[in-house]
C-alpha cells in the first residue's frame, strides 16, 4: 500500500522540494502534507506550487509551552494521516512524548556525518576539527538529540580553502540525493543504510 509521507520544514525547503519530486511513478510513497513551524518559511509556496497541501503550527504562538505546540503538532499531523514523517530543515527539538505517538516512523537529514556534530554549526566545526570528509546523515528519530538509527549517509571530501558556507552549499545536492534515496528504500520496508560518495 502507498505511503502516506508528512514533512517538516523551518526554511527554504530545498530537501522537502527533492523529496516531493522524488515520490512519482512507481515510488512506494506520497506527500500528503507539508508542516512549518515558521509562516514565512519559503518552502511552503515551493510545496504548495508543487501541489503538496500545506499548514502551519507557528512556535512563537506557543512561547515557551513546548508541549502545547507539540500537542498541535500532532493534531495537524494526525488529520493528515502519515505513514512517515521527514525532518527536512526542521529547526525545532521534538520531545520525548511527541516522538512516542510517532515512534519508527520519523526520519531527520542532519549536515554532518553522525555520530560526529549533533547539534548547530556542523560545517565550522568539521573544518576546525581538520576532517578530511564531511557529509550529511539521515536516521530514524529517537529521543535523544540527532541520534538514532543510521539509515544513510553521503560524505565528501574537505577541500583546502573551505568555508563553513562552501561546505554546506557543496554538500547539499548530496541531501537532496541522499534523503530520497533514503525514503524510497524505508518506503518498502528496507532499513538498510544508503551510502553515497567518496
Ligand atoms: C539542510 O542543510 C539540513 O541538513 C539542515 O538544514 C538545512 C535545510 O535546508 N538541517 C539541520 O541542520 C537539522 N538540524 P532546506 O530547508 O533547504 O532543506
């Protein structure tokens, strides 16, 4: 039976736009709904121009009451129904109890090659660290911040000269390769890792 895929944005969106394009023809998944936590996140007029239903659960209208945003989180979600829910460039820490309710069902794209970087500021730190390769890493969400089941990663090479911004513009057509890549297997049930690049 097809998938029923939600995802999760804060920005630009360009990993949810390469997922979106990538659940056509015989891909055992679908989007159904596009979430930000953000009404000015630029990827909801990308998902609504690509004909993905969208919704926003705005995080400042909850201030400091993480539960409650959660609690509407979940209610946005469950109207939509998802088999999956992708984490693409969504900047808000889910707690425990939200994880609970969607427990092996959510996946997260993270700029480093985890374990290494959880957290911000990946890029910089793989450069003050003097790592020979950087890349990006998709796992299966769990309590514990960007932890979790490995279920892909891409990596490249650190060249002389880079920049935390260079690393992150040369590494994001390898999440837009690796996350699809990534769905479409998890999609039929298969949780071996993806592994991408040199
Ligand atoms: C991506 O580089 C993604 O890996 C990163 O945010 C960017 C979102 O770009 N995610 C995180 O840092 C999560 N902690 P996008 O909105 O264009 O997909």
């Amino acid at each position: 039976m097809t998938k029923r895929v939600a995802i999760l944005i804060s920005g630009g969106g360009s990993n949810m736009e390469a997922l979106v394009r990538s659940m056509t023809g015989d891909h055992p998944a679908r989007p159904v709904l596009v979430l930000s936590n953000d009404p000015a996140a630029g990827g909801l007029a990308k998902a609504a121009g690509l004909g993905v239903p969208t919704a926003v659960v705005d995080h400042k209208a909850y201030s400091k009451d993480r539960a409650a945003f959660e609690a509407a989180l979940h209610a946005a979600l469950l109207d939509a129904q998802p088999d999956i829910i992708c984490l693409a460039g969504f900047m808000r820490i889910l707690g425990a109890e939200f994880i609970r309710q969607w427990d092996g069902r959510i996946l997260n794209i993270h700029p480093s090659l985890l374990p290494k970087y959880r957290g911000l500021h990946t890029h910089a730190r793989a450069l003050e660290a003097g790592d020979t390769y950087h890349g990006c890493t998709v796992h299966e969400v769990t309590a514990a911040l960007d932890d979790g089941p490995v279920l892909g990663q891409a990596r490249m090479r650190v060249l002389p000269g880079d920049t935390p911004d260079i690393l992150a513009a040369r590494l994001l057509p390898l999440e837009h390769a690796l996350y699809p890549a990534v769905l479409r297997r998890f999609a039929a049930g298969d949780r071996r890792p993806v592994m991408l690049g040199g």
